[in-house]
C-alpha cells in the first residue's frame, strides 16, 4: 500500500485512482441484447407485483 508522509509526520492513505478512458458505443448486436435484459427485467418485476397482488 502506498502512503504519504506529511509535514508533522502523520501518514495519509489516497485511494489509487483508476486510468480515465472513455467509453466505446454499443455495437447493435449489444443494443439488441440490452434492449432484452431490460424487456426481460420489465416482466419479471411486472410478474412479481401481480403474484403479489394475488396473494395478498
């Protein structure tokens, strides 16, 4: 782990910072697959609220 020393003689710790990229835009096959997980996302919350909502 990296530290640094100050001037007092106190130790400080700073997270390590990540390299900055940026970001690539989703192919169309990607878009596609997102479009279902969150389609498939929608249903399963949709059924869970109706199985609620029949039990209670």
């Amino acid at each position: 782990m990296s530290y640094i020393v100050d001037d007092q003689g106190k130790l400080d710790n700073f997270a390590i910072e990540p390299k900055v990229y940026v970001a690539d835009y989703p192919t169309p096959t990607e878009q596609r697959r997102y479009a279902l997980q969150g389609a498939l996302a929608v249903a399963f919350v949709s059924a869970l609220f109706f199985i609620t909502f029949a039990i209670s």
